[in-house]
C-alpha cells in the first residue's frame, strides 16, 4: 500500500517538473526564434546587476526578453539584435568577455596558471619517485676490534663458525 502511494507520488512529481519545463521553453518546432531564449540566457540584465536576463524578476526585463522573441519573429538575425543591444546597453550586459584584445586574458591567463601547475606537479612526482643510484664501491671493512666484539655478541668462533659446528 505505501509502496503504491509513493510510485504514484514519484509520478506525479516527475510530471510536474515536466510540465514546468515544457512551459518555460519555446515548442520545438519553433526553431527559427530559438536563439532569442538562448540569448536571453546568455546576456546579463542590464536592470538585476549580476543576474542573467533569463533569470532576472523584473518587469523591464521580462519586456527586454519579449522585445527580444519578436526580433526574432521578425526574422531578424542573433547578430543584429546582440549589436543593437550592445549599442543600447553597452558591454556590461556580456556575461563573458570577448576573445578578443585584452579579452584574451580571461581566456589565457587560467589556462596558462592550470598548465604551469600541470608542469609544477609532474616536476614533483618525478623527482619524488625518482630512486637514487646505490653506490657502487664495496662498504668500507669494519674495524678489527668492532668486528672481535660483534663475534663475541653473536657467540661466533674464530673460524667463523656459530660455535656449533655450522658455518656463516
């Protein structure tokens, strides 16, 4: 019985998110003004700093996203409408800067930080897992007296022997 009212539930919940985002996005078959919701997507409002204009609450730009869709109904190109909004509102409305000139930078100068620091770590596990060379020269003999007293300790003979008639 719970099991039932819970698929049922799990049901209705995941028709209710479908249903909400059937209703957010343009039909499919409306591909021609498809970029007008991309766009809006893409552009910050320019009326809810840091927002994009999709997401923006308020009423001037809910008119700037409907201002956009007829653009596009009209048969206007992505360009057209992206410079004349650029011409409106000005470069602040880029959610990312242009890959051009000093807009470069945004791109390069994380890629370069992430490659330098791939190098930095390969640079480091390479010589952390590097062994050293074992010397080659034969250990240096032990001192006469030192050796007496180590054959003492282990209860060796003089011969070499471990005092049982067993060799080393």
């Amino acid at each position: 019985m719970k099991a039932t009212i819970r698929a049922v539930a799990a049901l209705l919940v995941l028709i209710s998110f479908a249903a909400a985002s059937a209703a957010e996005t343009p039909a499919s078959g409306d591909a021609k003004t498809r970029w007008a919701y991309d766009l809006a997507n893409e552009l910050l409002s320019p009326f809810c700093p840091g927002r994009s204009l999709a997401d923006c609450p308020s009423p001037d730009a809910a008119s700037l996203r409907m201002w956009i869709v007829v653009q596009a109904a009209a048969g206007r190109t992505r360009d057209d409408v992206e410079q004349e909004l650029y011409a409106r509102y000005g470069e602040v409305i880029r959610s990312r800067p242009k890959a051009e000139g000093i807009g470069w930078t945004a791109y390069w100068i994380p890629a370069s930080v992430f490659a330098g620091g791939g190098v930095l770590v390969g640079w480091f596990l390479r010589r952390a897992t590097r062994r050293t060379p074992v010397s080659q020269s034969p250990a240096r003999p032990l001192d006469p007296e030192v050796e007496r007293k180590l054959d003492e300790l282990l209860g060796r003979d003089e011969d070499g022997g471990d005092g049982e008639g067993r060799g080393r």
